[in-house]
C-alpha cells in the first residue's frame, strides 16, 4: 500500500521544507488544492526540482476547462492530475488524452459523487487510472466507532475495479486497520504535516504500511 503525502497548506515555503524531510517515507507527493490555488503550477514544477524521484500529485480537482489545465500541470512535471469524479465525461476524456501526451495518470475525486461504485466503472471506461475516495463526503452516524469506520469503508470500495486511495483524518492508529483493506495507497496530511515529530511520523506510518 502507497503512502501519498498531502501538502495542504498555501505556504510553499514551509510544505517544500515538510516535503523534504520527510519524503524517504512516502511513495507520492502532492500539491493540496490550497497550495496551488495560491501558488499555481509553481508549487509543482518545485517539487517535481527537488523530488525527480517520485511522483507528483497536482490535487486540482479539475471541473472545468480540462485540458488547458492539465496541460500546465503535466508539463512542469506532475505524474498524477486528479479531477472531481462528478465533471463530465467529455472533460475528463480531454484530461485524459492531456495525461496520455505526458505518460501521466488521472486520479477522479470521489465528493459529490452520489453512486461511487457505478460512476468509478464510468471512469475506469474514460481513462482514468485511480480513484480518491475522500470521507470528507461520507455521510456518518454519529458514535460509530473505529472498526465501523473501517467496515463502512470496505463495503464501500468492494467490486470498484480502479485501485483506490483512502483521504480523510488518517491517523496512525487508523492506519493498521486500513492496511488489511484492498486499497492502492492511503493520502495522509494532517496526521503527518501537525505531528510534533513530522519525520517520526512518517517514518511510523511507513513502518506500519511495510508490515514491520
């Protein structure tokens, strides 16, 4: 299971000097919705300089105009552009043929998807290589406990043929259950980003994903 850190900050400063501390630990890195709002596709092409062996999430979330944007991202050097799930099918088929021209990868966002499971076969047919499934648009009863959390998501991504990366308030403790989950990759930022010790953090939740 893949490790992906979210820089979700729009200080670009501070999430290059995150990133470089702790980027032994994760498979992928990406620049969070906020940051590239406020740095644009800069926030990118740094991190693509300073980290040329992994692979760069650009978190756009693209809904509009598609092809133009993911132009700018894939050329200063993101691997990955994700788009919200809901966009229509002709604009992730544009985003898409922009991933092809760069030998990048779409990842679909999960909010606001009403049925993820039917559209996710959708997606799979238009091109696009993952899927986020984000918590923040779970619908939660209240008091459920850590083992129900894990159950709702496992029944959620049963029979979703695109490899699925968990978001939303991933701790350590969490951690351990959602290993025995079939998923690709789990997107950590706060549990990482906030830890007293970022690097002890990270190298903690490698541990666990590495089964040591």
């Amino acid at each position: 299971m893949k490790l992906q850190l979210a820089l979700d900050t729009p200080d670009l400063t501070h999430e290059l000097e995150l990133a470089g501390r702790v980027a032994a630990y994760v498979d992928l890195i990406e620049a969070g919705t906020p940051l590239l709002i406020r740095e644009g596709i800069r926030a990118v092409r740094e991190l693509r300089r300073r980290h040329r062996g992994r692979p760069i999430v650009a978190d756009i979330k693209v809904i509009d105009a598609g092809e133009p944007i993911a132009e700018l991202a894939f050329a200063a050097g993101a691997t990955v552009v994700t788009v919200l799930g809901n966009a229509s099918d002709e604009l992730i088929e544009r985003v898409v043929r922009s991933a092809h021209r760069y030998d990048g990868q779409v990842m679909a966002d999960s909010l606001t998807v009403s049925d993820i499971a039917a559209r996710a076969r959708r997606l799979r047919d238009l091109g696009v290589t993952s899927l986020c499934v984000n918590r923040r648009g779970f619908k939660r009863a209240k008091g459920l406990g850590r083992e129900e959390r894990i159950d709702q998501v496992a029944e959620l991504i049963e029979g979703i043929e695109l490899p699925v990366y968990l978001a939303g308030g991933i701790d350590e403790a969490e951690l351990a259950l959602l290993r025995e989950l079939p998923l690709a990759g789990v997107i950590v930022g706060a549990a990482i980003a906030n830890a007293y010790s970022p690097v002890a953090a990270a190298k903690k939740m490698r541990a666990i994903l590495d089964g040591k």
